[in-house]
C-alpha cells in the first residue's frame, strides 16, 4: 500500500512538474515576444521621427525619395479629385468610445493622373447594422496633409477576407484595406500605399489615426507581467509540494 502511495505521490510530482515548466516556457515565450514588439516599435517610431524631420512634402517631392525607403509615418500635402461616388466604410472604427467608421475614398491628384487611397476619418455608425452612414464627399479636396502608411494596411480581422465586403452597390462596407481587391472594384489603379487625413474634424469626418498605437513602454510592461506569471506559478507549485 505504501508502495503504491510512493509512486502516485511521484506521479503526480512529475505531472506537477512538467504542467509547470509548460506553463514557465509559454510565459517566456510571450515576454520575449512582447519584447521583439517593443524593438519594433522603438524602430517604426525613429524611422517616423527620421521622415517628419523633413517636414511636410509635396507628393512630388515625396515620389522623388529613394524607391526602397518605407513611406509611413512622412506628411505629405495633396489636393484633386475626389471620388464622391464609389468610396468604402471600414467597419469596427471606435473614437472616444463610439463605435463607427473610416472613410476611404479615392483621391486623383491635382496635375497628375495617379489615384491614392485617403482615409478621409471616422463617421459615426448609425444605430443599427442595416443602415450605413450618410456622408457628404466634397468633389474636391483642398490642400490638405495626410500621413502615409505603406506595407501591412490590412491590420487584424476575424472576418474571412473572401466575404470582407458587400459586394453589390456603393459604398462597400469592408473589414480589411486591401488595395487590390478595392482596385478590382472600382476599376482604377491606386497608389500602393494610403494617406490618413492630418487636422481637425469637420462635415466629412474626423480624423484619428495614430501610425503607433501601443507605445514600446507598453510592450516592456506586459513583458514583464508575463515573466512574473511565471515566476508565481513556479512560487504556487514550490508552495503546493
């Protein structure tokens, strides 16, 4: 009978163990991650830093930098045409606790035949899923600062990008900025990056966007929660044994 209480009071020992040691590795691995976030992070800001020392360019200005350099985070100014007509809602915006959307809206620049994707800013969501915001597109935007983002537009979604839209009629309400499907839609080329509107709300929308949401320092912090889960896991087990 002793023997038989030995070897479960082992058993459970190394079951113990071995739960502990998985959860301790998982903890790792999430704070190491979070620290790789937080490097990134350091970088995408003085890479923005390093850009907006330029100062505000024109778009030509902007088209004359070296073709390898990553745009985001440069302001640029522009003005045109806008495409008041076919335009997309991308769903799941939230500003200052509301819930509504970004307006995108195809810019075709002044003295020049090139189109850009603009996120014009948030429009509040009306209060049910089977109405769509009324909004007022001006034809024409005037001078105006945007703030460029080029690489991953697309962001985190539940949604199967297959159904990521509506597909008859306009606007199109969409889950994900995909500049290839809204090209196949509308029928005109874009630009392979979008500019978000810089300045104060007004009629249209307002804008919100900011290039780095969670800060490095965030990063460091749930880095080092994750490694303190760890440390308290193996404290309970010591403790439990």
């Amino acid at each position: 009978m002793r023997l038989i209480l030995r070897r479960k009071k082992k058993l459970s020992s190394i079951i113990t163990i071995c739960v502990v040691m998985i959860v301790v590795i998982v903890c790792l691995r999430l704070a190491y991650w979070q620290l790789q976030r937080a490097d990134n992070k350091t970088q995408q800001l003085a890479q923005i830093a390093e850009l907006q020392s330029q100062g505000v360019m024109t778009w030509q200005q902007m088209q004359q930098l070296p073709s390898q350099w990553n745009k985001t985070g440069l302001h640029v100014t522009v003005n045109g045409k806008l495409d008041n007509q076919q335009y997309w809602l991308l769903d799941n915006q939230v500003y200052l606790g509301q819930v509504g959307y970004d307006l995108l809206v195809m810019l075709t620049l002044a003295n020049s035949t090139e189109t850009v994707l603009v996120n014009l800013g948030w429009v509040k969501a009306p209060p049910t899923r089977e109405q769509l915001p009324t909004v007022l597109i001006p034809s024409t935007l005037d001078t105006t600062t945007i703030q460029l983002k080029q690489g991953k537009l697309s962001g985190f979604t539940l949604q199967d990008k297959k159904v990521q839209t509506d597909e008859l009629g306009w606007p199109k309400r969409v889950q994900i900025i995909d500049l290839a499907l809204f090209t196949k839609q509308s029928g005109q080329t874009m630009a392979s990056l979008i500019g978000y509107r810089q300045g104060e709300g007004d009629d249209i929308a307002t804008p919100h966007y900011e290039a780095v949401v969670m800060s490095p320092q965030k990063h460091h912090a749930y880095a080092v929660q994750w490694l303190l889960i760890g440390v308290a896991c193996v404290a309970v087990a010591l403790f439990a044994t």
